[in-house]
C-alpha cells in the first residue's frame, strides 16, 4: 500500500552526514563501517532505493539549518546568511535527484494528482517511479528577513515550521518555554498571506497557543506524539491534539526512541532492552483516535535518519521499508483496512487536497 512520510531529513543526511541517497541502505552502510564522529554512523536506515521498496512514494523533505548566537551550545551557523546558504545547499541537492529522475517536486494540486496517479499504476515498477517530495523548512532562522520567505516560496517551500531546537529568531523550540518573537508573529502572518503550511512541531506551549490562533491557514504536526504518553514539552498535549483536530489538522506519528516509551535516555538505552517496536507507534495513535472518535487525524511522519539511526528505532525495523510492517500490527490491533488506508496515505492526502486550492 502506498505511503506518504511527512517528515524525513534527506537533504541533512545527504550533505552533512555525506550519505549517498542513491545507493541502498547496504551500501551506505558499508561505507560508514568503523566511522565514529556520530552515533548513528553505519546505523542509517533510509535511502531513496529504500522509500522505492516500501512503496513510500510521497515524503515531505526538509531543508533545516539552525543560526547559533555567541553563547549557544547548540550545532548551527554563525550568521542568519550562513544557515541561508547551508539551505540552499540542501536544495541544489533535491534539484540534482530530480535531473537524474530519482525525485519530482511537488508544489500543486495537479501534480500531487499525477504523482498519485503514477505510484498507483501498477504496470510500472516502483524502481522505475521517481519519489515525490513537498519541500519544508525545518526551523525558521535561515530566512534572513522576510523577503527570504517569499524568495522560498518561489522555488516551491509549501511548509514551514517556525521552531527548531533552542533559542530561535522567529521561535523558540523544543526544551524551552516562551511565545514567538515579534518576527516570528509578522512571519506567520506572511505565511497566512502565501497560504503556506504552517508545521506546529517543535513550538513551545506558548508559541503553539500563539500560532493557533493568529493562523487562519492549514495546520499540521508532521512529527508528534502523545505527551499522556510520553511526558515531554516535545509532544502533544491532550487539548493540542483536540485544537488540531478541530483544525481539521494530520498528526504525523514519529519513530524516534525517546518519543515512543518514557524514560529513554539518548546515547545509553538499547531498543532491544527497553522493547522499542513498531507497536509502540500504535499506542499513540490509540490515544489520538480516542479524543477524536475516528482514525482522520493520524499518519506516518516518521523522522527516521533524523540524526539517529538504529540505535534509536524500532527494532523490529531494519529499513523505512519495513513500514509496511504497520498493515499487520494495525489489523492486528482493530483497525480496519480503511484505517490503514487513511494511516498510510489517505489523511494527508486529503490534508493536501484542502490546503491547496490549485
């Protein structure tokens, strides 16, 4: 069944982890066997050959460079100009997959059409079929003013998540507490004008109480799970998750560890030890489809390669591809073939029909 990921950090992992996306996640692998400048070296568990297989035929792809003052311990560019260019960088990447055929841009309707089209036909082979991407920016400090949003929406940013991490220019993100900066208000207001997507995840409570009410726009959470679940600023909270749903907004389910079980510990627990599975994953979605009495605000925005790998995933998972694996546990846990359906592509396709009016 086709899948649509709302959250993978290809260009990231494409630039700064020097992954060849065009090679299997074997390949890549290998190449990194005996690195050890970061944790997850050798442990990837995405490549476009990968998505081909797991029938993930549509993601939502970021851009993300963070600016870092004088006093931050945070990884990130020194200027607003610098983490502009770093973005522009990750672009040129998503422009030269496209050259050779491994990935389309989609930015409209009528495309988003033809790409569904293509990926539902099956008398042409999935490693045949380019993987579709909606480009977003993770994180708003690399636009430089806000003459840099509308430059961005030109060449085809259709979401934007004003948080990151940490302090930010517009916002500040997870770990920390606060509404948005005076910029980052008349920046929400300029997406409003653009009718871009506006990506809640990694605002403060303040900031997401802020951005709810000012934007009139679509809304929605591509990778975020249940703080009832999980008790941290970074997740949902019970009357977020009602806000969005009343929104009419997806939330992206995310296959990071320590957004999965309590208690985990970056660096230290292992996802064998501590049961990390797929049906962890399921237990936020329960939870969700509780509050709203149906399965139309849940989905796949999995972050998988989002600086972790393996060591900080489902074990019962090896590759993205092994999402599939979800069809099973689903059916297994009640929910019906069209659940999966809605899961696996249907919420955020009809997301998307909403959002864009051409």
């Amino acid at each position: 069944m086709l899948i649509i990921d709302a959250h993978l950090d290809l260009s990231m992992n494409a630039l700064e982890w020097n992954r060849d996306l065009k090679r299997t996640v074997t390949d890549i692998r290998k190449r990194e066997k005996g690195l050890t400048d970061k944790p997850d070296r050798a442990k990837g568990m995405v490549s476009l050959p990968e998505l081909r297989k797991g029938k993930i035929g549509l993601v939502v792809a970021t851009m993300i460079a963070r600016y870092v003052a004088p006093d931050s311990t945070l990884p990130g560019w020194h200027s607003p100009e610098q983490a502009w260019a770093q973005t522009q960088g990750q672009r040129s990447w998503y422009a030269a997959m496209e050259d050779i055929g491994e990935m389309i841009q989609i930015t409209n309707k009528q495309q988003l059409h033809h790409h569904i089209q293509l990926w539902n036909n099956d008398s042409i082979p999935d490693t045949q079929k380019p993987v579709g991407y909606i480009l977003s920016l993770e994180g708003a400090d690399s636009l430089v003013n806000l003459s840099y949003l509308e430059k961005s929406y030109q060449y085809g940013l259709r979401a934007l998540g004003p948080a990151h991490y940490g302090p930010g220019r517009y916002a500040p993100g997870t770990g920390l507490q606060g509404p948005l900066t005076a910029e980052g208000i008349t920046l929400i207001r300029a997406m409003d004008e653009l009718k871009m997507i506006l990506d809640v995840t990694h605002l403060t409570d303040e900031g997401f109480k802020q951005v709810v009410n000012l934007y009139k726009g679509p809304v929605w959470a591509s990778h975020h799970n249940c703080r009832a679940l999980v008790d941290y600023q970074r997740q949902l909270t019970d009357e977020q998750i009602n806000i969005l749903i009343e929104r009419g907004a997806v939330i992206g389910g995310v296959l990071d560890a320590w957004m999965l079980k309590p208690g985990w510990i970056r660096g230290k627990n292992d996802p064998v030890k501590d049961n990390i599975t797929l049906e962890l994953l399921i237990d936020h979605y329960d939870h969700i489809c509780q509050i709203a009495g149906n399965s139309d605000h849940i989905a796949i925005g999995s972050d998988l390669d989002g600086m972790f790998g393996k060591e900080q995933a489902p074990y019962d998972m090896d590759t993205i591809a092994d999402l599939q694996m979800l069809q099973q546990l689903l059916a297994k846990r009640g929910y019906t073939q069209e659940d999966t359906r809605k899961i696996f592509h249907g919420n955020w396709l009809n997301f998307l029909e909403r959002a864009w009016k051409s």
